[in-house]
C-alpha cells in the first residue's frame, strides 16, 4: 500500500507518494541531469523540489546518496526517492 510522506524545508513542503514500486523512465538522450530527471518522471514539479529533494539526501542512485543536482544519469542508472524506484531506459 502506497502512502504519502510529506518533506518539510524552509516552510514549504513537498507531498510525494511512498512505496515499493519499480517504474521505466524513458528517455531519448545519452543522459539525463538528476534534477532534470525529478522533473521528467514527475516526482517534483518543480525545481526548487528538485533542489530540496536532493539537498535533503532522499535521492539515491544505483544504492549511493547522492547530492549533486547535475549528476548525469544514463541507461541502466536505478534511482530512488522514498522507497520508490525508478530505472532510466533509452529510447
């Protein structure tokens, strides 16, 4: 069962839905940017939640947190943010 978890920064927060799920993120590029990424897959509408997320340590990928907005994801890469994951495929 999915529910929702709700991140608090600098009095914003961000509501994101929680769960063991595996997702395809499809791209058409050799990479995509983490904080580009958040956005393409809809996990953060935008990128000031990108930002946050990322900050916040709740992003990792392939198992290693990660803290670097610009890090390039390629084919392959397992991403995970609050239990979900989500796997980059090239179109």
């Amino acid at each position: 069962m999915n529910q929702w978890v709700v991140l608090c920064r600098d009095n914003k927060s961000i509501k994101i839905k929680a769960g063991d799920i595996m997702k395809d993120i499809k791209i058409n590029s050799e990479f995509i940017k983490l904080d580009q990424f958040l956005k393409w897959a809809e996990i953060a509408s935008t990128g000031g939640e990108s930002k946050a997320l990322i900050i916040d340590g709740k992003i990792k990928v392939n198992n290693v947190v990660e803290f670097a907005r610009g890090k390039k994801l390629y084919d392959g890469y397992i991403i995970e943010v609050l239990g979900n994951q989500y796997k980059i495929v090239r179109e």
